[in-house]
C-alpha cells in the first residue's frame, strides 16, 4: 500500500497565502501613506501638472516621500515571492492571474524605489528637467501597472470561482472583480493616452490590496488550495 500526501504542498500553500496577506497589508498601508501626497506627486499627472509636483515635493520633503514609496516597496517585494511560488499551482488561468500580479508588482517595485529615495534629490537640482523626466517615467510606469494588477486579480478570482469550494465568496469576487476591471482599464487609458483618472488608478490599488489579503488569509487557511491534490490519496 502506498500513501500519498501533500503535507509538504499544504505548507509551502499556507506559508505563500501568508506572504501574500502580508505584501498586500504593507502595500495597503504605503497606499495610504500615498494619500498624504498630493495628487499631482503621488498618483500619475498629466504633463501640465508635473510642475506642481515638483513644488509639492520641495513642501512636503523627503520624509513623507519615503515613508509612502518604502511601505509600498516593501509590499511590492513580498507580493513579487509570494506570485512566484502561487504561480506554479493549479490551473493555467490561476497561474497566468498571479504571473500578472507578479509582473504588476515588479513595475511597482521601480517607481515606488523613485518615489522613496530618486525624486526628492532631483526635486531640489538647479534644472528642474531631470525631475520632470523621472516623474514622467513615474506616472507611466504606476498607470501601466495597474493595467496586469487589474488583470491579474480578475483571473484569479475567475479561477477561484471554478473551484469546488471557492476561498472567498461571491460578494467578494464580484467586487474584486470590479476592482479589477477598473485598474486595467484606467491604467490602459492614461498609458495610450486617452483618459487620465488619477484617482482611480490610486484607489484601485488600495480596493484591491484588500482583495488581495483576504485571498492569502484564505490560501494560508485552506488545504490543497492547488484544487489538484487531496489532502490525502490512498493507494
């Protein structure tokens, strides 16, 4: 008689559903420390508005600047293990959404890097050309970002509602999908240019760093979160 069992694959699960919740708790609260910058600073501007930003950056100074983009880097890093170990179970949907979510939080991990310790010293040069220049790089990179993170978390909804037993429930599905639908599509929008809505590219984020969390509690929680394998297989 042979006994198989995914002991060792329901740890590495509840240890990845743990790594998840925590990036998505400390992105959510860079998120927040987001909001005590400017619109213009910390969320994607126009190029009319980059000027703005520099003068709020020069108000606000460096700490405010760091504590936000550090909080959301430290995120961003543990969102980016927690999507590599996740991507390699179950379904083909369930690893391309955290592929997406991984890749999303890669970009993020560059521009909150510029946030914390690039623009402020470039805030304070003589020729304001080499900030308005990393800022641009900044607004672009936040917005195209939120274009994988918006698909990302779709799929993976998507994937969980095809399980037997779904980790998380409609009413968060659908509003995680929602949120979803609207992180690409603002993000997908200011990158081609054809609408700017700043604050919906920021919220989203914050909206679906809850989603986020609540998913990895329930990976941490759940046993055989692969769907492929039983607790136990006797043979």
């Amino acid at each position: 008689m042979t006994i198989l069992t995914s002991t060792s694959s329901e740890r590495g699960e509840t240890f990845s559903g743990g790594l998840l919740a925590a990036g998505a708790v400390s992105l959510f609260i860079g998120t927040l420390l987001y909001i005590r910058l400017t619109p213009e600073l910390g969320l994607p501007a126009l190029a009319a508005g980059r000027t703005q930003a520099l003068a709020d950056a020069l108000t606000l100074g460096p700490q405010r600047m760091l504590f936000a983009g550090g909080w959301a880097f430290v995120g961003d890093c543990l969102l980016v293990a927690a999507c590599v170990v996740l991507a390699r179970h179950g379904s083909d949907l369930l690893a391309s959404g955290w592929a997406l979510v991984g890749v999303s939080a890669m970009l993020a991990m560059v521009f909150d890097s510029m946030m914390a310790v690039a623009l402020w010293p470039l805030a304070q040069g003589a020729d304001a050309a080499p900030f308005l220049a990393m800022k641009a790089w900044f607004d672009f990179l936040f917005a195209a970002a939120d274009v994988p993170f918006g698909m990302g978390t779709i799929a993976v909804l998507a994937a969980d509602a095809r399980r037997a037993r779904p980790l998380v429930t409609r009413p968060v599905r659908y509003f995680g999908m929602a949120v979803g639908t609207a992180a690409a599509a603002s993000g997908a929008a200011y990158v081609i240019g054809v609408g700017h809505l700043p604050l919906v590219m920021g919220l989203t984020v914050t909206l679906g760093c809850v989603v986020l969390a609540a998913v990895g509690v329930q990976i941490a929680r759940a046993e055989g979160f692969s769907g492929e394998l039983a607790p136990t297989a006797r043979t």
